[in-house]
C-alpha cells in the first residue's frame, strides 16, 4: 500500500487547514501562543481585536483540540505545538518572499541545497543591495565594506575576479582567515594567470585556504563573523548578477549562511596548483 500524496490529503483535510489560513485571527491566535500562554487581554493588544471578535475564534480552536484554557490564560495543547511551528514558519518565508519578491524570482536557487531553502525564513531581516544610476557601484563598495571590516571570511563560489582578489588579498596578508570553497570550473581557472601568481605570493599565510567543491554549482555567497552577502545568477541569462546581492547582519542570517558554507566545505578537497 502506498502512502497518500499531498493533494490526497488536502482534499481530506481541506476544511481543518482552509480553517486556519482563512482567517487572520485564528493565525494570529495560534502564533502569540507560540511563544507561551496568553491572557484574553494580552491576546486583544497582539493582535489588535476585541474579546468579541476573538472568543469565537478561540473556542473554534479549542474545538479544534489547538488550545486549551489553562489557570485562566489561553495556551497551546500538544498538537497545538506541533502544529504552530510550521504555521510560523510558513509565515515567515512568505515574508522573506514577499519582502524582496523580485530577487527570489529573478535568480536560481538551484544550488542552494533544498535543507537551506527550506530555512530561508533565517533572511527576512536581509536588504537587497542594488547597483541604480545614483550608485553604480553599490554592490560592490558594499562587499568591500563586509570584507574590511571581517574578522573572518569563510566563502562559496563559483565567479571571481581580479576586483574580488584586490579586496580579499589584504585580509589574508593581515592573517585573518579566510576560508573559500570554489566550483570545480572556478578552480581551473585559479590555477592559471592571473590568480596562480596572486595564490603563490599568498600561500605562505596558513590561515588561509581554498577547497574545491566536487560537485559544480552556481553561487557566489561570503559569511564573515558579523555578516552575510549572496549574489545568485540571472534566470534570464544565466550570467551572475554581479549588480544586486542579499546582504544580512542578523545572526540568524549569518548562522544560516554558516550552515550553507559548511555544507559545501565538507566534501571539498584542498586547491592544488600544478608546478609549471
């Protein structure tokens, strides 16, 4: 016997999950419960509604077995906590898309490993940095700004460029580390000139590496100790917007970009550069 599909069990349980989404109270309701038992008059003042408009939304969830009352304060039952935080999260990343709609739908995502897609809500507090008529080097003074004032660079990326090296070089003379893991394609290329002079003269700082992914992929993101930047290629084009990233310095943002970084760190191999 195979398992039910998703839309098998929508159309059983459409009337449950349609109750909830339709209804903004009820949404709100079961998120302020998220982070612990609330009074009635603490439920109006989050969500701005009077004790008319809310009790009937809070009986319905008791009948839905999400709420209980418990020493007179509202909270949420067992299930009530397993399903509030794929409520909040759901919220969430409809906020990250929301917030910067264009980005998301402008770029790939695909190498951005499905695990990670999936924690994007970690983004909402990210701004998305444009190079515009007024600023035609926004992006870049920003990437510089993140890279100067790093006090560790760890990296993923499949493009580079002398620009990106005259930023990078000096953080790896003054002995900060910076770690990079590259595309297999990228490493071909940083093993002939210009980069194979530039990584010699940088080879005895030992703080330093670059790693080669085994497996090709398409992104050009940088996670320092304090902040994240990710840049993406066109779908239209296929060419890396080099004139608009996703910078975040919230922690949550920096933690999800370390996390991506790890992933790509673990299977990659040290660069080796042949002798001429």
């Amino acid at each position: 016997m195979t398992g039910a599909s998703p839309l098998e069990i929508y159309d059983e349980f459409h009337e449950e999950i349609q109750a909830i989404f339709r209804s903004r109270l009820l949404t709100q309701i079961l998120i302020a419960l998220g982070s612990g038992s609330r009074s009635l008059s603490t439920l109006r003042d989050v969500t701005g509604s009077s004790s008319q408009a809310l009790i009937p939304k809070i009986r319905q969830l008791e009948a839905l077995q999400y709420v209980e009352q418990v020493r007179g304060d509202y909270t949420l039952t067992p299930i009530g906590r397993l399903v509030e935080p794929e409520i909040e999260r759901l919220v969430t990343l409809m906020g990250v898309l929301g917030r910067h709609r264009e980005f998301w739908v402008d770029h790939e995502l695909d190498s951005i490993p499905d695990r990670f897609l999936g924690e994007l809500p970690d983004l909402y507090n990210a701004v998305v940095v444009r190079d515009v008529e007024e600023d035609v080097y926004a992006v870049h003074a920003t990437f510089a700004d993140i890279i100067r004032k790093a006090s560790r660079i760890h990296g993923v990326s499949s493009i580079m460029s002398p620009v990106h090296v005259d930023v990078i070089a000096p953080v790896v003379m003054d002995g900060r580390p910076v770690e990079l893991v590259v595309s297999p394609e990228l490493a071909g290329k940083l093993i002939e000139e210009p980069y194979r002079s530039i990584l010699a003269s940088l080879s005895e700082y030992t703080r330093s590496g670059i790693y080669v992914s085994p497996s090709p992929f398409r992104l050009g993101m940088t996670v320092t100790d304090t902040c994240l930047s990710l840049g993406l290629y066109r779908r239209d084009t296929g060419i890396y917007d080099t004139a608009s990233d996703l910078v975040s310095i919230d922690p949550a943002a920096v933690a999800w970009g370390e996390r991506v970084f790890e992933y790509y760190r673990a299977d990659a191999e040290p660069l080796r550069i042949p002798p001429k």
